[in-house]
C-alpha cells in the first residue's frame, strides 16, 4: 500500500483530511482486540471495548490529523437489505453479553471528543459512509477522504479523492487503499468491486453469489467483459459450458446479490462543520479519567502540539497532573 503499508508524513502536513469511521467496525475490532490482551472494569464492568475505541481514536488523530471527523453507527432496526432478501446476514450470532452494555459509554466518549455521528433506521453504517464521501469528494474544502474500518467492502468507494484506511492493527501500520492498491489486490478497479463481490459473493453477510465461481475466475471475467451487463451480453463465449449455465440459471440471483453489495451514496446527510475539529483536552482527559484509563490520560498529556503537524487543542490545563503508567500499544 502506501509508502509500505505505512501513512504518509505528508498525510501530518496541511493538508485538509475528512476522516470517516465506521463505528461498527471499529467498535468489534476494539472489542475483540483488547479483550485478548487484558480487561479494563469499570465498577466490576468489562470496558475493554470503550477503551479500545478511545485508542484507536487517539490514534486516528496524531497520524491522519484530521481537519473534520465522522463517526457513523448501525442503527438497531432492520435494513433495505433485510427487506430484500430475509437471510442477509441471517447466519451472524449475536454480539457477546458484555457488548451491548457498553455502547452508552461508546456515545459518551464520542461526545467527549465532540466528533459527529450519524445512524438511520433502515440503513447501515456503510451507506452512511458511503453518501458522505461521495457528498463531500466533490467539495474543495477537503483534499482528502479517508475511511477507516477494518471492511474492505468499502474498495468500491476508493477513488483519487477517497481512501481507505483498513484497520488490519496499529493505524500507523494499516494499509491505505487508493486505485492502484485495489487493482494490484484484485486486478480490477473500484468500479468493478461491486460486481465482483455479487459474483463471488459474501459469507459473512450470509450471499453466495455465482455459486463455484471464485475470485480468480470473477477477475479475469470482469477483466474481459467490463462489468455484469458485458457477462451477460456474452454468455454463449463462456468457457466452458458449465460456467455459461451458472450465469444463465442465476442471472436474477446475480443481480439481487449486486443490490446488497452495493453501499449506497445518495442518502441526504448533513453535517454541520462549521469550524474545524478541535481536541478538547480537558473534555476528553475527563471522560478518559471517569472511566478510569490511565494509560490513556498519559497518552493524550503526550499528544500535545510538538508531536503532531498542525493539530489543533482546545482548552488544556497543564498543571492537571496525570498518574503515570505504561503506555498500553495494542492499537
């Protein structure tokens, strides 16, 4: 990916980044993450996913130094996509009893580092994502668009403007997707992400796609015939018959599976950015201090404007004193 798979100095520099979190994603990866290495409680309850989150936070700060920040969550009513088809994601357990009891915390420390967020009955995380950086990569006020989730769905968004960070561990160390890194992964551009995942479909979101037909023979199809409508315009060239009998016998399957694939970009979403995003120090310091996350107290006295190009504070009170430990490198 970007300059090996690590985020660019330039990317610190002046330039004017929108950054989009996928709440969801980030908030399983936070979950998961921190619960393999050790359990932070707050009054005898598991937070290990609050303070997962928090640092991954931190950490999308200090290195993509944002100009403006969107967090973007599932809201808990079924989607579009349940309505189409009843067993879209049919198949997922249900989050772990220590999950749901956190997500008020989620909201504080979204509010204590006054960031926006955004949820829609009826649509996914994704498709909020999805409108917003379509909505704002064609406004000048931004140089660039990054979208940070650990969901490589949102390949199909990518373009000269608008990338994606996917969270594979650190945020330093996470890859950056543009076009050429989604070509060189796939050998096919963004445009043609969609139609690659209708073919071979999704396990996780519980679609099979073109069943048999894989990754490999999906690429060198879309390579050839540009999209679906080139494939289907072309059946009697399939080679070998068997392959043209699966798309002929499950063309309006094929295209069902296209229109769950597909994350929408058309939703009216307003944000009010008014001003550029600040970190409030003593707003975060005080949730970060209620919670009981020391380490992290630590980390953000640190993150102070020496450390980071251009980043900008709110009100910071240097002589709060912050209990010193360890600092905790999961994320």
């Amino acid at each position: 990916m970007l300059n090996d798979n690590k985020i660019p100095t330039a990317l610190r520099g002046a330039a004017r980044n929108l950054v989009l979190i996928d709440g969801n994603a980030i908030m399983y990866r936070a979950y998961y993450g921190v619960n393999k290495n050790f359990v932070p409680t707050l009054n005898g309850m598991p937070v290990g996913m609050v303070y997962g989150f928090s640092s991954i936070l931190l950490n999308i700060i200090e290195h993509l130094n944002p100009a403006n920040l969107v967090v973007t969550f599932d809201s808990k009513e079924k989607t579009f996509r349940h309505e189409m088809d009843e067993n879209y994601k049919a198949q997922r357990k249900p989050a772990p009893d220590d999950f749901y009891p956190q997500m008020p915390y989620i909201e504080k420390m979204v509010e204590a580092f006054q960031i926006q967020s955004f949820k829609r009955p009826g649509f996914e995380s994704d498709d909020l994502i999805g409108s917003l950086a379509k909505k704002f990569a064609g406004n000048s006020a931004y140089d660039q668009i990054f979208i940070v989730s650990g969901d490589l769905d949102f390949t199909q968004l990518v373009s000269d403007k608008i990338k994606l960070l996917k969270v594979t561990g650190k945020i330093s160390d996470s890859p950056i997707y543009g076009p050429a890194e989604v070509v060189a992964r796939y050998g096919i551009t963004p445009e043609q992400m969609v139609d690659f995942k209708a073919i071979t479909g999704d396990s996780s979101d519980n679609y099979s796609g073109i069943a048999g037909v894989g990754p490999k023979t999906a690429q060198k199809l879309l390579e050839k015939y540009g999209d679906i409508e080139g494939i289907l315009a072309n059946l009697e060239t399939l080679e070998p018959p068997k392959l043209r009998e699966k798309f002929r016998e499950n063309k309006d399957y094929l295209l069902h599976c296209r229109e769950l694939a597909q994350i929408k970009t058309d939703l009216p979403v307003e944000c009010n950015f008014s001003r550029d995003f600040e970190l409030d120090f003593d707003s975060v310091d005080g949730f970060f201090a209620e919670m009981g996350f020391r380490a992290l107290r630590g980390r953000l006295q640190r993150l102070d404007k020496n450390s980071v190009q251009n980043l900008k504070f709110g009100q910071k009170n240097s002589s709060r004193k912050v209990p010193s430990e360890s600092q905790m490198s999961l994320f």
